[in-house]
C-alpha cells in the first residue's frame, strides 16, 4: 500500500516539477514567449498526468474495491485537467516568475548594501 500511495504522490507533483523545469529554461525569454510556451506544454503535462494517475490507480489499486471506486468515479479530475490545465500550468507558472524576480531584487538589494558598507 505504501508504494502505491508513493507512486501516486509522484503522479502528483510531476506537474509542478515539469513546469518548473521548463521554467529554468524559459526563464531569460521575453514574458510573450515564456508564458505561451509553459501554458501549452504545462496543459498537456498536466492531462497526461492525470490520466497516468487514473490509470494506475485502477491497475495497480491494492485492492479490488479501491480499484472499483476510482474506475466508477465520474472523472471529474480528468475533465478539469482537460479543460482549465492551462489555467493551472499559467498559475505555477506565475508563481515562479514572482518568486524569481523577488529573488533577483533582495539578492540585488543586498549585495549593493554589503559593498557600500564594505567601502
């Protein structure tokens, strides 16, 4: 059961953790560029993502009642990921970038007080 629940986690933060690879990439690219290309490749990690889930908490389900509750559920995950991914991919993705630039102006904050301190 622990492994199952491990793989499922993974499953989970596959997203996040794709998004924030393509976001090291994509980081020094203008903003119009940036965004479109994370949005469409965060929409199609995001469904194949969820689908993988679904798919393997059918087939690996410890036990066949598991297995029964998520093949019978409606697929409501599916059909979000399918419709508002994007909106999900932007979202990370703008959290990122904020977090980014506020790195980037305390570091910048900080090593300019240090050097005129330092003079």
């Amino acid at each position: 059961m622990e492994l199952y629940e491990t793989i499922k986690t993974v499953l989970g933060l596959l997203p996040i953790i794709f998004i924030f690879i393509v976001f090291v990439f994509v980081k020094n690219l203008k903003w119009s560029y940036r965004y479109p290309i994370v949005m469409m490749s965060g929409w199609i990690i995001i469904f194949l993502s969820v689908l993988a889930m679904q798919e393997y908490s059918i087939q690996y389900a410890p036990t066949e009642k598991i297995a029964e509750k998520v093949a019978n559920s409606d697929g409501a995950a599916v059909a979000f990921s399918y419709l508002f991914g994007w909106a999900y991919a932007l979202a990370l993705m703008l959290i990122m970038d904020v977090s980014h630039k506020t790195y980037l102006y305390l570091s910048r904050k900080v090593f300019s007080s240090e050097k005129s301190y330092n003079e």
